[in-house]
C-alpha cells in the first residue's frame, strides 16, 4: 500500500505542478498565457493551443486514475459485488473439494 500511497502522491503533485506552476518554464497554462503576450503579427497560436492541450490530457489523467483507485478501494472493501461471496474479480472459480462423484 505504501508504494502506491507515494505513486499518487508524486504523480497528482507532478500534474497540479504542470497544469498551475505560474513559471512558464513549468506550468502548461503558465506558458500559454506567456505565449499570447506578443505582438499581434508573431502568433503562437499552435503553442498556445498545445499548452492548453496539455494541461486538458493531464487534468483527464489524474481523473481517470482517481476513478481508478476509488474504483478499487470499493472493490477491495467488497461494496462493488453484486453477490454475496462472490469473487471481486467476478469469476466463478470455487476453491472447494470435489465432491464423492467427481475426479480431480
């Protein structure tokens, strides 16, 4: 549990850093908004584009991996399945004896 404790605590610090961080030299939305700031005839339309770009793919991420680790706390914790007993994995595997007609 401790290594996956740290891998989210690197990675949502690594991306609140990437998306926020006001240096343009780390934060996406940081150097967009720097980029906008020339003269009109010089666009950086592009680069202002894929900053913000950016910062959405990350934003998605950390979602998705908060989905994912919520998901499988509730799992773990067994609110998730839909039978009592069942596995959590959802397989029909029994881990029991063969009967008195079976073989093994």
């Amino acid at each position: 549990m401790a290594p996956l404790a740290w891998l989210l605590a690197v990675t949502f610090t690594a991306s609140w850093h990437k998306i926020f961080d006001p240096d343009p030299r780390v934060g996406f939305l940081a150097q967009a908004n720097s980029a906008g700031g020339g003269a009109i005839d010089r666009c950086n339309c592009p680069v202002i584009f894929n900053n913000r770009l950016d910062a959405v793919v990350t934003a998605a991420l950390v979602v998705m991996v908060s989905l994912v680790v919520i998901e499988s706390a509730a799992r773990v914790d067994g609110r998730l399945d839909r039978k009592e007993g069942s596995a959590s994995t959802g397989s029909s595997i029994r881990n029991e004896p063969p009967s008195h007609g079976e073989h093994a």
